[in-house]
C-alpha cells in the first residue's frame, strides 16, 4: 500500500510548537528549513509511487520523506547504518522531511528498506528527474543565472578490489562456477575436475596471490587455457551460456586473448598493448575501465554555473547543472554537447562555457556555436619557439588587447 503525505498540507495544530523560538528560527533558516521548503515538495514522488500497489500489501514508508532521506544521504555521504541513525533521532532530519509523529513507523527505517528503495530508482533511471527537479527548485528559489557555466571531469574508484590479469582470469572463472552450482548443480558435476579444484574454493584461489613474478607469464598462460576450456565445454549448452557469470567469462576471452588453430594451444595471450582501455577490470564491477592517465573507475563529468564577481556580496548560488557518470576511457573531447543539450533539456541553458583543452576542439567550438554557446577553452599544445601567443600580447584586466607585442594598438576589438 502506498503512503504518500503531500509536504505543502498544512496542519489546524502546528506539530512543531514545542520547539523554542530560536530554535526555530534556526531550523527555518539553516539547510533543514531550505530543504523543507524547497526540495522536498519538488520530489517526484507520483513517479516512484507507481512501482508500488495503491491498496494490496504493506504499506510503504512515507514516500516523500523516504526519497528526502536518500537525498540527503547522498548530500552528507553517510552510510546506509548511519543514514538510519540520523533518520531516527536526528531532530533536523525530521524537519527537513517533515516527519512530526513520534511512532517507530514515522521515525524508523531499517537498511534494507534503504536499500530496495534506493535499488527501485537505480533500476528505473529515477535519479536523473529528482536531480533535475531539486535543481530546478533551487535556481528558482535562489535566482541563479545559468549564463555562464563550466564543464570539467573528475575521477572516481569503484569499490572494488584491484586485480591483474591473472586475477581477472581466476575471478571470472570461481564467479562462473558457483553461479553454475547454484543454478544448474547437475552440469556442474560434469565440469573438469581440475579446473573445478584449482577455482572453486576461496583457499585455492588463495594460491594466485603468491605468483611469484618470475612465474607470472607461465600462470597467465595456465589460467587462459583453463578459462578456454571451460568456456569450450559449456557454450554449446543454450541454459549455460545464457548465464551472466558465462558470459563475462567469455567477455575475458575475447578481450585478453587470441584463438589459434593450434589444437595443443588454442589460446594466446593478447600483449599488455593490445588491450583495451574499457576491457573487464574486475568481475565483481563489469562496467568499471580504465584510464591510463587516473587508473581504474569512472569518470563523472560535471557541469556548474558560477559568477566571475570578486565581490563576495554579489556572488550567486553555484548550482550545479549537469551530472553524468562515464567510463574512465572515455575522452572528455565527446562530452561537450551532451552537457549543453542536457542542461538546455532541464531549463539551464548557458550562453557561455568554460572547459579544458581536451573540450576545446575547432568542431566542438563550432557546434556549441549553434547551440548559441560560446565556448571558452585553452588551445591544446605549448606554443612553438618561432611563434606568438597570447602571453606575447599587452592585455587588460577583463580580457581585451591593448597592443600587440611590438606596442601598437589594435584596430578593430
């Protein structure tokens, strides 16, 4: 059953009357109020509403408050046990989501309720409207002039543990083997013994991280043959190969090998070059690459509006208008017009932006042209020793050229 409260209802008895004045005022002024008033009736709680019965089952958290608390949870990085902490007895939490009853199931939520809430707007793609919708809030309330903005990548881990290709090969081939265990024991037992003694237990898969160097290329060489043989056995067996963990295994044979009609040995290891910078990283992060200048992740590129003023009475809001997660191999050279068209999509349309060199290319210049965008980039490359730059030149403090490095005023600005 679905419990949604409309944050706007107001009350014939103010819930929040035994509070002092100043205290009061406090919350009404501070982040908790800011959020009360602003982002939590911009949720788009009716959308995440539908993936839930209106009158069959439990009833559901309170929705509005439920979604505020996810937010908030990103916004202050807290863990799952310590967004239940702060959930339950946290007085400015309770503000900010609205939450005046005293009862367990008003102030409680458990980790897993965290959890399958946070799963359900992961696999529906519903972050990307309760961002745009907060934003929107926000630039409204605030004022913001979206005008001029400015576009950089940053890098980001994942949570995962850093392998070599002889950790790629054994972690692949153990998650095949006990998700065929668990999902088809009776083609399990049919599997090679061996392969299934040297990676199926955590103990023996121990032994691959005492390789030593010396002995690394002959392990390598070892374990691709044994993933290609179990690969070999299993692709003609259609509920096998339908298998996720089975395809990842054969995701790492097609990046990290080459077949050879050598029937003795069928596969050769691909050299460190030739393989791809989005190749498999770790089987536990499938979508996770590489990137040879920051190493193992993602890349977020990250769009914001900001205000050239000095004077920190004048300074706006800055707000940030476009979020979008990238694999680490991707070049920040593509990222450009996706950013303009998105924040033009959601009301934040720049007129100027900007960017590193890698975003400054002739043809990203002249697209973001007519998107009526004037781009702002450094030129890629030191200048020459026989040629001048714009260093050479007599420039004032906002930007325009009094003369030409020989002294002579120019013509026409």
């Amino acid at each position: 059953m679905i419990h949604m409260q409309n944050p706007k209802q107001l009350y014939l008895l103010d819930p929040w009357s035994s509070i002092s004045p100043k205290r009061r005022n406090m919350l009404d002024a501070g982040w908790p109020g800011l959020f009360r008033e602003n982002i939590l009736p911009s949720i788009p709680a009716d959308k995440f509403a539908k993936f839930f019965d209106e009158y069959m089952g439990r009833s559901t958290k309170e929705l509005y408050s439920m979604l505020g608390a996810l937010i908030l949870q990103q916004a202050c990085n807290l863990t799952d046990e310590e967004t239940v902490q702060q959930y339950c007895f946290n007085m400015q939490w309770h503000y900010a989501l609205n939450i005046v009853e005293e009862s367990d199931n008003a102030k409680y939520v458990s980790t897993k309720t965290l959890w399958n809430n946070r799963n359900i707007i992961i696999q529906n793609g519903l972050e990307d409207i309760i961002f745009s919708s907060g934003t929107a809030k926000l630039a409204e309330a605030f004022n913001v002039n979206t005008d001029k903005q400015r576009l950089d990548s940053v890098h980001i881990k994942s949570n995962m543990r850093r392998l070599g290709r002889i950790g790629i090969f054994s972690e692949a081939i153990h998650k095949f083997l006990a998700n065929l265990k668990r999902q088809y024991p009776a083609f399990f037992d049919k599997a090679d013994k061996h392969i299934v003694e040297k990676y199926f237990t955590k103990s023996a898969m121990g032994c691959f991280s005492m390789v030593k160097p010396s002995e690394s290329q002959k392990t390598l060489s070892e374990v691709s043959k044994d993933l290609f043989n179990l690969f070999a056995q299993f692709r003609h067996i259609d509920e096998v190969s339908a298998l996720y963990s089975f395809k990842l295994l054969e995701r790492v044979l097609n990046e990290q090998c080459n077949l050879t009609d050598d029937t003795d040995n069928p596969v050769e290891i691909k050299k460190p070059k030739e393989v791809a910078s989005d190749s498999l990283q770790n089987p536990s992060d499938p979508d996770a690459s590489y990137s040879g200048h920051k190493g193992q992740g993602y890349q977020v590129q990250i769009m914001e509006t900001y205000s050239p003023c000095d004077d920190p009475k004048d300074k706006q809001l800055r707000l940030i208008t476009h979020v979008k997660v990238e694999k680490a191999c991707q070049s920040d050279a593509n990222a450009l017009l996706p950013a303009i068209e998105s924040a033009e999509v959601n009301g934040f349309a720049p007129k100027e932006v900007i960017a590193d060199s890698l975003y400054g290319s002739d043809d990203n210049l002249q697209k973001a042209e007519t998107q009526g965008v004037e781009l702002v980039a450094p030129v890629m490359g030191a200048p020459k020793e026989d040629k001048l730059s714009l260093c050479d030149f007599d420039i004032s403090d906002d930007g325009r050229i009094l003369a030409c490095p020989q002294g002579h005023p120019p013509v026409a600005v």
